[in-house]
C-alpha cells in the first residue's frame, strides 16, 4: 500500500506552508506499509515557540483554505514545544527545535520511504543546524561572550 493522491496532495500543501512560514527540516514519509491509521507523517521544527505556533496556524489555514480539511485533532497548543495536527490521512508534527532533536521521530521512521516535497520544502533541510550555528556565535560576540 502506499500513500493515497489525497494524502500526497495534503502532505505538499502542508510542507509548502511550513517552508512559507520558515519551518525548518521539513520531511514527510510514506508511513501507510506500517501504520494502519494514517498513510503520512510531516516533520517541521522552528527555533521557538511562537514560530512553532505560527507554522501550525499556517497549515492549518492553508489545507483549509485550499483544499478543504480540517484536523480532526490538534495537540500541545499548551507549550507550544510539540504541536500535533490529525488530518487521519496525515499526521503533522511540528516541534521546537530541542524536541526535534530529543526526541529525533526521523530514526522511528527511516525505513518508511521518504515522499518528495516541493522545492521550498526541501530547501528548508539543515537550516536547524544553521540556525544553531548562528545563534551561537551571536552568543559569542555578545558582550560578556567569550572571544
């Protein structure tokens, strides 16, 4: 089995919004061989919570908007660390960058094939590395940083 049109055509609407929002580390997998409940899961992280926020609202407009679907569940809105977005066809993920990392939902799903995203999507892969590079030196240069 593998993911259905309709699932592809959620799964490329989200990663788009995600990318427009400056998601980072946007992948999605074709997880319907395994689970039984959803056919693809969405990976997106953002450096802090509001931006966690803002990606998901993003999404959550977009699909609605643009292809009529509304999550039958949204979860962790309280933190804003992890929030989760059941669309039953697609899972959404989106989680600050420390989960990301934490709890690293790429190694659960390696061996479920990878779904080609849209080209902003991709380009989005790294940038939590990026983005951790440079808040770094930024810490560095800071008075009372080392030098």
């Amino acid at each position: 089995m593998t993911a259905t049109d309709r699932s592809l055509e959620l799964i490329n609407t989200a990663a788009q919004a995600a990318a427009d929002k400056l998601a980072h580390d946007v992948i999605a997998y074709d997880v319907s061989d395994v689970l039984s409940i959803t056919d693809a899961f969405l990976l997106a992280s953002a450096p802090n919570d509001r931006q966690v926020k803002a990606v998901v609202d993003e999404i959550e407009e977009r699909l609605l908007k643009e292809l009529g679907a509304k999550p039958v569940r949204r979860e962790g809105d309280r933190d804003s660390r992890w929030i989760l977005l059941d669309y039953v066809d697609i899972v959404v993920h989106v989680q600050h960058s420390e989960e990301r990392v934490f709890y690293a939902l790429e190694r659960l799903w390696k061996d479920c094939p990878e779904l080609e995203l849209p080209a902003d999507a991709k380009a989005t892969r790294g940038k939590a590395e990026e983005h951790a590079r440079t808040q770094a030196a930024e810490a560095e240069q800071e008075p009372g940083g080392e030098w």
